[in-house]
C-alpha cells in the first residue's frame, strides 16, 4: 500500500460577519475537494493528504480564498504529520471502521 508522506487537517475561521461564514468555509472546503487529494470534511476541520510541500502551499490557498472572499483576516487551526520515510496513516485507515 502506498502510504502519502504528509497529512493536514486544517479549519479556517475567516473574519467576516457571522453570516458569511459558512458560505466562505464552503469554497475553501470545495477548493479542498478539487485538489485531487484524498480528502475528509469533518464538523470542525478537512483534513487532506499528500505531498508535504503541496500540502503547505494549499494551506496559504486557503488563507487567500477568505480574503478574496471579503474576509479582513483569518485565523487557522493546522494539524500536521509527516514522515517522509515510512508515510503516514491514510484517512481511510484512521475512520473507515468507524463509518461501516
């Protein structure tokens, strides 16, 4: 099985009035989900996995959505693991049996 090297669990909390911010979250979580990248939406954060350097510029993507989107700011909350030598647990390896 190929493991992926990296996976980050991000959630932006853009600084918009309280409204917007699902909407902002939305296309953040669905630029997440164009990726390409094995992906998770959780209730609090998405976690993705691959590559380490991608995951980080895809971590700044996020943080330029919200403004593009109106936010004046962003606070984010990652998780990151990595291991470059024997890769990391998958997504799916971490929750499938809790989905069954």
């Amino acid at each position: 099985m190929n493991q992926p090297k990296a996976s980050l669990a991000i959630q932006v909390l853009p600084q918009v009035p309280r409204e917007q911010i699902i909407p902002v979250v939305d296309k953040v979580i669905a630029y997440l989900k164009g990726t390409g990248l094995p992906t998770f939406v959780g209730p609090f954060e998405t976690t993705v996995e691959g590559d380490f350097d991608r995951l980080f510029d895809i971590a700044k993507e996020c943080h330029l959505i919200c403004v593009r989107e109106g936010a004046s700011g962003v606070s984010t909350y990652m998780k990151v693991a990595y291991n470059p030598g024997e890769g990391v647990w998958s997504i799916d390896h971490k929750v499938a049996k809790h989905h069954t």
